[in-house]
C-alpha cells in the first residue's frame, strides 16, 4: 500500500534503467523501511537564522538561477518530476546557447538542485530535488514557496545584472511575507541588510549601481543608507495569486469536461485512456464509472487549494475521493475540506517515508 505514493517508484518508472537517479531508486525499493518500520522521538535544538532555517545551498549563477525558476513552469508532477524536456527551449526562453544550458543543468545537478538523465539528443527527464517537501507546513519542515506568473518570470529573465536578479528576488519574497497578505507594495531596506544576503564584494556602491536601472518590476528609490522599493501593482503578490488561483479554475473545470466525455467510451470497455488512469485503476471492478459533478464555489475553491499544494496533488486526491465516494454514491458534504484532508495525509506519509 505504501508504494502508490512512493517517490522512488515514480523515479523507476519514469528514468532510464542505465542512468544513476534509476539506480539509486531501485537500490532504496530493495532496501525499503516500510518493511519493517520503527518510530522514535528526537528531540534537536534549532538556532533560527537563515541558513538553518532555508538549508543552504551554493549560490548560483545569473542563468543558473534564472533556469531553476523556468523549470518550475513546465508542469512537474507531485514529486517534482518532468518528462520530455526539450533543452532548447530552455536556450530561447533564457536567450542563450544550447551549450550554456547543458553547463548550467550540471551546475544544478552538481549542487543537488535537481537530477536529469539524458534520453536523446536534445531530450531529458528531470525531478526538482525536494519538490515534494515545497507544501509541507512549517512544523514538518517546509519552507514555502513563492507564486509566480510567466508575465513576472519574463520581467524576471530580462534582469542582466546577478546582484540587481538576487535582491529583486529577495524582495518578491519579502513582499510576500504571510502577514503582509500580499497586499503591501512598499519596502524600506537599509544597505547592512542588503549586504547581508549578497557575496562579500558586493559593496554599498555595486549595490546601488545594480538597483538604479530603469525596471518594469520595482521603482527604486536609492539613499545615502537606504533603499526603497515599490513594486508594480499587477506583480503584487495577491495579484499573481489570483491570476493562478483563475489558471487553476479554468484548468480544473477543463477537466471535468473532458473527464466526463470519457465515461460513455470506458463503460462501454472499448478505451481506457491513461491519463486518467488513476481514476479507472480499481482494485475492486465496478459495474459502471460515474460522472463527476463539482460546482462554481468548489472549484474556485480547488483552485486555491492548488495554489497552496500544486494542481496535481489536488487532481490525485480527487482520483482517491473518486475511487473512495463518487462511484459508491457516497455523499460528499465538503469537497475542499476532504481534498485537503487528503493532500495532508499523502504530504505527511511522503515525509515520514523521507
């Protein structure tokens, strides 16, 4: 039962049998804890500041950063996983060679960012390393995310300067701060605080240097000690929220219909279309596979939800609700509340699992 919603699974069956990520996979099957699992309590003192609360990782490189964010728009799966990526695309998107992205896929692979095997020429299957601990709520370890929209991610690519790219991105963070609700567009920062998030060479006059440059993100305001940033109304972080909370919405609702004009074909045994495998593999066969009916307010509810937790883990508990209630007529008081609840128990066995 514990290898539906295994890692190491999703790794076999979606990488070469000769690449390393494949092997080391198998080799954590064969040697599974859930074969004969204990539990204990460790009790750890955890001195709060930035490194031990975020891990810490080398500092990367301007296309190197820039391609770690482009990764997280090409539909990973619930472990971080994604097929058939195409390196040049990588190449027009970031406006470089094809050599600069293999270069920067080993700079990412060398600090366990991410793992990708070659599959062709121009070919490759990847997982984002942790990707599955993003929606983990802050007492199991997680440590957010922040939301946002290919519009933003251009402005983001256009940046040139690696110092100006780090602290925009350290402000996008700031002014997505839970208790600001992303409504706040206005921030002060002294050059001591700059100065501590950036490499040591990076003095108060490179500082203000890489921040006075004309920017369709923030209107800079640079002091003698201080600089103010002021952020374009539409990349707020309430807005981009909802611009993905309305991509979910029409995602969501897209696939009840094309769900449901499946059904007449799988009763009728002549397909079984894979992917929606997950809904129609049953270890019991049922007569007959339902419709699925979700109204306005659940879906824009779903869509919230995925923007805290990803599309596809929403779309995976709905397979399981489905499997579970809809095709025994099990009556459903709150869709949202029971996908969550869903969500949470498959986040906490993927963490326990770890």
């Amino acid at each position: 039962s514990e290898c539906s919603n295994c890692k190491y699974k999703a790794l076999i069956q979606n990488f070469d049998q000769n690449s390393d990520i494949y092997k080391n996979a198998a080799s954590m099957c064969s040697n599974c804890p859930h074969k004969m699992f204990t539990q204990k309590t460790v009790i750890k003192k955890i001195y709060h500041n930035e490194r031990n609360r975020y891990g810490y990782r080398p500092m990367l490189k301007n296309n190197a950063l820039k391609l770690l964010l482009l990764l997280h728009f090409f539909h990973p799966d619930r472990f971080g996983i994604m097929k058939n990526l195409d390196v040049r695309t990588f190449a027009e998107k970031l406006h470089c060679n094809i050599k600069t992205i293999w270069n920067n896929l080993e700079i990412l692979k060398r600090f366990t960012y991410i793992s990708y095997s070659k599959t062709d020429t121009y070919t490759i299957t990847l997982i984002l390393n942790d990707y599955e601990n993003y929606y983990l709520p802050a007492n199991k370890n997680g440590r957010g995310f922040l939301v946002l929209s290919k519009d933003l991610m251009d402005k983001i690519i256009e940046v040139d300067s690696l110092v100006t790219l780090r602290i925009f991105l350290r402000e996008l963070i700031s002014l997505d701060e839970p208790a600001l609700k992303g409504i706040v567009s206005i921030d002060h920062k002294t050059i001591k605080e700059i100065r501590h998030m950036l490499p040591s060479y990076c003095k108060p006059c490179i500082i203000k240097k890489s921040v006075v440059k004309p920017s369709e993100i923030f209107d800079v305001t640079v002091n003698d000690k201080s600089i103010t940033f002021e952020i374009n109304t539409k990349y707020l972080a309430k807005t981009q929220k909802q611009l993905l909370e309305n991509e979910y919405f029409n995602s969501f609702r897209d696939f009840v219909y094309d769900f449901n004009s499946y059904i007449p074909e799988v009763n009728n045994q002549r397909i079984l279309p894979d992917k929606y495998r997950e809904f129609f593999d049953l270890e019991i066969p049922v007569k007959d596979f339902k419709l699925i009916s979700i109204s306005k307010i659940n879906l824009e509810d779903l869509a919230t939800i995925a923007v805290h937790y990803s599309y596809d883990l929403v779309i995976n508990a709905l397979s399981a609700i489905y499997k579970q209630y809809t095709l025994y007529d099990k009556h459903i008081n709150n869709l949202p509340g029971l996908v969550t609840s869903f969500i949470r128990a498959e986040l906490n066995t993927s963490s326990q699992a770890a």
